[in-house]
C-alpha cells in the first residue's frame, strides 16, 4: 500500500504522546483514505467522505508526492462562517476502542491558518475537540518539529508545507463502539473575527487550498481486555527488604496466568526486571521485595497477566530504612597528583549512610571539614599529605587514613615557545607537510610527558626531554616531514591545522597553560604561509607570539614539490640569521696529556662560518683550515694556547684561549724538570710530583712569597684556591740544595 510508512509513523506517534502501554492491545486500522485512485472511497475498511460548507475539490500530488491528495478549495469569505467549512467522515466504531484520528494536511500560503476537529457521537451534534500536546500531534513536516495549537486547534505556521496531524480519542468513551461516530476538519478565525493566511506575509483567500492524503482511523478491538489492578501500600519496610502486594478487580476477560508485583528505582516499573509472582487469579495478594538497596527509594506496582497481556496498577512509592550497621568509610579525591595552588574535590563513598562526617586535611586549605563531599580543598605547598575521614551514624562511627594520599608538586616553569607553524602547505588534496615547532626558551631542560595539545590538533606528548634552547616537532604525517625536511617528528594523534586560522594551545601535564596563540590567515599575519609554501616564523622567541605582527614567514627553500611549488621552512633549526657575524668555539679532548699525546679538536662556532683558520702552538700540525681538524700531537711539555679564527660573509669572530693545553713530562720529567705539577692551569688544587724531600714556595709574579711548604712526601697536593685566579711561580728546592721552577695557572 502506498504511504504505509506515514500512517505507521502516525500511529506509533500518536500511541507514544499519549502514553499507552506497550503491554496494551495493538491498534488496527479500522478505515484509511489514501484517494490514490482519485476517489472517495476507502482504501481500507468502509465510510464515507464528504465536502461541507460550500467547498470543492479536485485531485493534486499527495504525502508522498508520487502519490494523489484530495485538494478542496472554496472556503468562507473573509470574516463570515467560520468552523462550518471543510471535510465530513463517517466512520463506524463498533468492535473498536480507543479511537486515534491522523491525517495529513497541506495549506496553501492563503489558505485558513487555524484548524478544528470536530466529532459527533450520534450524528447531529458536533462537539469541538480540544487539541493539546498531551492529546495530539501538529508536525511541520518541513521543519521537524510541532507547529503547536491554539485554544484547542492546530495551527498552520507556513504556506505550501504539509502537516502531520492526530487526535486521540481514548477518553471519549462515547467514540468507541459506537455505529453513528463521525468526524469534521473546518476553518476557524485566527482572531476570533477573520480568517488568518497560512502564509504570514500573505493574505486569505477563498481559493486558498487544504490538501488532505492518509486520513487513517485507528482503534483496538473490543474484546477480551487486559486485567484491572490495584496496587497495595507498602509495609514491613527494612533496609533491604518490603512486603507489597495488590488486587486483581478483573480478568479481562481472559484467563489470569499470573500476578505479582515489580518494582525499581524508575517509574512504571515491569515485569520484565524485578518483580514476584504470585499464585491465584482474581483477588488480593501479598509479596515479599527482597535484596533491596538501604536508603534508596523505590516505585512498586501491582500486575496481572492473561492471554491478551499484562496490566499494572498504580506506582506506589517507598523508601528503604537505613541499615543498623555503622558506617564504612570510604572516599576518593578528584585529583592525587596537582601542582601548588591547585584544588581537590573529596567525594564520600562510606556505606551504611553516615549522618556526619569528619575530614581532616593534612598541609590543605581549609584543613577541615564537616561537609559529605568537600569542594575546592587547596594546597599551597609542595608534599605528599595525608587525608583521614571519620563517618558517624546512630550505630557507630569508623574513620579511614589514606598516608601520602596527595602529592603536591612546584609548577614547572616550562617556557615552552610555539614558534613555527606550517598551516596550509602547497598540496593538493589531503596535506602531508603540516607542522608545529615547539621552542624551549627557558634555561632549564623540559620533561614534555603528558604535556598535550589542547587546542588545534590532539596530541599527548611521550616522555621526551626539550632541554634549553632545543626544538621539539608534531606533525601530521611524521614519514612526510623526515621525507621533504630530513627532521624527526612525533605524529599528532588527530585533528588538521584550519587553512584559514585558528587557536593552538599547548598544556602541562596538570592541564595548566603553557603557551597558545591564534594565527590568522590575514594581516598583520603573513599571508605568504597561506598555500604559497611557506611557514609561519617566530624568530625571536622573546617576542609575543600572540601577534601577528612578530611573525614573519621562512626563508629556507627546502624542495619543490611535483606540482612545482617551493616548500619553505626551517623546522627544528630557528630562524637563518641574515646579516650575523658567526661566533667561534671549539674544545679540545683532553686538555691536560703527556708528551707525545695527541687532542682531537671539535669545532662549537656559529653563525655557519665558511672559513676556518686554526693555530695549534706547540702542536703538530700547527695550523689547520678547516672546520675538522686532524688529531694534534704535541711533542714537547708545557703550557700551550689555541686560537681559532672563523669568518662568513658578514663577519670575523676568534676565540683564543690561553694556556689551554698542558703537556705534561710525566713521572721521567722530574729528573729534567725537577719536579712535575698537575693538571696546569687547574681551578687551584695541583698534584706536585717529587723527587726526594723538599721545601716549596709560592711566587707573585713580582716576587712576593705567598706560602712555603715543607714536605717528605714524593707526592704532594697543593691547593691554591684561596688565592686570586692568574698566574704564579711555584719554586722547588730539594735537600742538596737544588732550586727547580714552574709556572702555576689558576683560573
């Protein structure tokens, strides 16, 4: 049959607005109209259809519009006959019960706005029926949802759109069974004087159209009914235990096969969670509710069961007593882990319904409370703490300690700086080059665990360290990023940086802020990020990166793309510096060594230097004009300086350090050098190698005696570190008479 599914929608509906059971008789169609055949007669069932108060008809596209509608036409002039003009149906109700009118209905822009359903019960007299949301329906099929009623009618709030419209009949037992009902849909005036148009912005119209299509009359056959019962008050109530019961008034008709009660903690409870069942058929009864929940409130209900289904009595509510046990202590916090300052909520989980509680809070504020669940517990101070909680009831009280239960931790100053953004690379479909570079601009090494992204894309960031002046990489596709930049990244877990801009947000793993900003995709911020290959920049970390302004795009040129597009960053790496002198450092491994030992020399400059110029004195080879240089060996013992000059093309830079090298003689050298001291230079504290016993003395390099020692051991440590960094004489005489000097460096 066509349209089937709207009268099945109807109904279900119509049958769950006014709230039958489920246990009840299905409604059945007595009689449909669904003029698909361009005529009056029912597709379904028997009656009649007709126009009334000087209205025509014609035929016009139905709900749905592959069907046919009867389309009627010619209604009141303005301001005269209202609620006489529209459609008649007879429909005999006998054998049925709990009639449920639906229809549905266009309106045309000038059509009558206000509509009413009228029935009669014995043919001649009409009676308005009073439409609400408890009893009826009015959906704007276009929009979804109610289109409401006014005084009892359903409104029409547009022009040109369908109407899914019912009326329930149930409590008008006058309708059922009954061979002369019938009913009307007429216009009626919007404002008690004339007629208003469907359409607001247009005008009533005589020729304004209703359209009508599925008008369905549903009821339930009289018959064999469910049973009638009454459900009994509650008595004996315990804490875990009641005793309910009820009165089977009648069979239905039918046979009763059982009864009982059900209950729950919702309304309406069924049989189909907890319930008893009891022997016997009509009558009163008794049934005992156990393995009830202490303190908790209940709904009970009596029930019958025959052949057609079940019925139910009236919900009667009850509530368990609180068992004669004392309490259980129990409690959780919100958080265990926060850093100073924050707050903890402490939830009660005690059982056996305490009447008081007693917190305490060790290191917190407040540091008490007699509340169930505390609030907003703050803590001030770094530490684990304890929580204790004594609950108390008429039976007794018992109180739980949790040791060290909330640790408290300094807030890390991660100055952790968003400080590149590749947003909307050049690429067609799907981006692949999408990053965030993450800066530590803070003096001190960053333990990134649990750290997540919280506005953007979705991230949780692995134990990874950022030490000072290090960059961290996301990105959504990390292969792509190791393929086109040569860089490491961690995969973001979802998400996609918004073309057109958007908030970034990084948090701690206490959920504080760390850094966030919001990029745009026009000025001040660089437009040239926007699908033209390059990224977005911040190449002072100092600055405000919240501002446009301080923003600049890449000028790296990575790779061209297949599509010809140049790719522009500098992930990982910070901003080129154009115009920057290089800066020379290096260091040598060792520093202090033997005769004949060599230094492997690592170069620490930067500004990308593009000339080196090395000199070794002392060393071999002496000079060197790279920026690796061979292993230098030195041949011959003493104190020996490095330099290292670097150039670019916006500067010179040179590092000299005096004294950097010290060759030592070794234990042989005592017999050509009289003694041996190291390390030299050294940070004041020298090793002093002897050959016999001896007197040692400590020279300004004017001549002043700083200390004399005097010492039997071959092996002596002096420390100098009292005295000023600089250079000094350390004179050896041994018993024979014989004098031996070294230079001293202390730095």
């Amino acid at each position: 049959m066509k349209k089937s599914y709207l009268f099945i929608k109807m109904l279900v509906v119509a049958i769950t607005a006014f709230g039958f059971s489920v246990a009840n008789l299905p409604a059945q169609v007595i009689t449909l109209w669904d003029f698909d055949l361009e005529n009056l007669t029912p597709t379904t069932g028997t009656g009649t259809a007709a126009l009334i108060g000087g209205t025509t008809s014609t035929w016009a596209g139905g709900l749905p519009s592959t069907g046919r509608g009867w389309n009627t036409s010619t209604y009141p002039a303005q301001g005269t006959a209202a609620g006489t003009a529209g459609t008649q149906f007879n429909v005999s109700t006998v054998g049925w019960n709990q009639v449920i009118i639906s229809w549905d209905q266009r309106h045309s822009n000038t059509s009558a706005n206000r509509i009413r359903l009228q029935y009669t019960l014995n043919g001649t007299t009409w009676i308005d029926f009073v439409a609400s949301d408890a009893n009826a329906t009015n959906i704007n099929t276009t929009t979804t949802v109610t289109a409401g009623f006014d005084n009892g009618r359903y409104i029409a709030d547009d022009g040109d759109k369908w109407f899914n419209r019912s009326a329930n009949l149930g409590s008008i037992t006058g309708a059922n069974n009954n061979a002369s009902f019938a009913f009307r849909i007429v216009s009626e005036f919007f404002d008690g004087a004339n007629y208003g148009p469907a359409k607001t912005t247009g005008t009533y119209g005589v020729s304004g159209t209703w359209r009508f299509d599925n008008v369905t009359v549903n009821g339930t056959p009289a018959g064999p009914g469910l049973p009638e019962v009454t459900t009994s008050a509650v008595t004996n109530i315990t804490y875990n235990s009641a005793t309910g019961g009820g009165n089977v008034t009648s069979n239905g008709g039918a046979a009763i096969t059982g009864r009982g009660v059900c209950w729950g903690t919702s309304p309406s409870p069924t049989i189909t969670g907890a319930h008893t069942t009891e022997a016997g058929t009509t009558g009163t009864f008794t049934s005992q509710m156990t393995n009830l929940e202490y303190n908790t409130q209940y709904y009970v209900r009596a029930y019958a069961t025959n052949a057609q289904g079940t019925g139910y009595g009236l919900d009667v509510t009850f509530t368990t007593t609180v068992p004669p046990f004392a309490p259980v202590v129990d409690f959780e916090a919100s958080n265990l882990e926060i850093v100073v300052g924050q707050s903890v909520d402490f939830t009660d989980l005690s059982t056996n319904v305490p009447t008081s509680w007693n917190w305490s809070f060790n290191g917190a504020n407040p540091m008490t409370s007699t509340e169930q669940n505390p609030q907003n517990i703050q803590y001030n101070f770094a530490g684990l703490y304890t929580v204790c909680l004594t609950a108390t009831n008429a039976y007794g009280s018992d109180t739980d300690c949790k040791e060290a239960y909330i640790n408290v931790v300094e807030q890390v100053d991660a100055q952790i700086v968003i400080t590149e953004i590749m947003y909307n690379p050049p690429e067609s479909g799907t981006d692949s080059l999408e990053y965030i570079e993450l800066y530590n601009n803070g003096a001190t090494a960053v333990n990134m665990e649990n750290f997540y992204m919280s506005s953007g894309v979705e991230f949780t960031f692995p134990a990874v360290t950022i030490n000072s002046g290090e960059y961290l990489l996301i990105a959504v596709n990390a292969q792509a990023m190791q393929n086109t930049f040569g860089k490491t990244s961690y995969q973001w877990t979802s998400g996609a940086l918004s073309n057109s801009g958007e908030a970034i947000a990084l948090k701690d793993n206490f959920g504080v802020l760390v850094d966030s900003l919001f990029y745009d995709d026009v000025m001040p911020w660089d437009t040239l990020a926007d699908g033209f290959g390059y990224s977005l920049v911040l190449c002072d970390p100092d600055l405000d990166n919240s501002l446009g302004e301080n923003w600049g795009h890449d000028t790296t040129l990575i790779a061209i793309n297949a599509g010809g597009d140049s790719i522009w960053g500098n992930p990982g790496t910070g901003c080129p510096q154009a115009g920057d002198p290089p800066v020379a450092d290096f260091e040598g491994t060792p520093t202090t060594i033997t005769q004949g030992s060599s230094v492997q020399f690592t170069d620490l400059s930067t500004g990308n230097p593009s000339t080196y110029l090395w000199t070794f004195e002392g060393g071999t080879p002496s000079t060197w004009n790279t920026a690796v240089p061979p292993v230098i060996t030195y041949n011959s013992a003493g104190v020996f300086d490095v330099t290292l000059v670097v150039t670019n093309e916006w500067g010179i830079s040179t590092e000299l350090k005096s004294d950097y090298i010290d060759v030592l003689v070794g234990i042989d050298g005592r017999e050509s050098r009289g003694f041996n001291v190291y390390p030299n230079p050294s940070n004041g504290v020298f090793n002093v190698d002897l050959k016999s016993d001896a007197t040692l003395r400590v020279y300004t390099l004017l001549g002043d005696v700083l200390t004399v020692i005097t010492t039997d051991n071959d092996s002596f440590k002096l420390n100098m570190s009292r005295f000023e960094k600089g250079m000094y004489l350390l004179e050896v005489e041994y018993a024979d008479g014989s004098k031996h000097t070294q230079r001293l460096v202390v730095r």
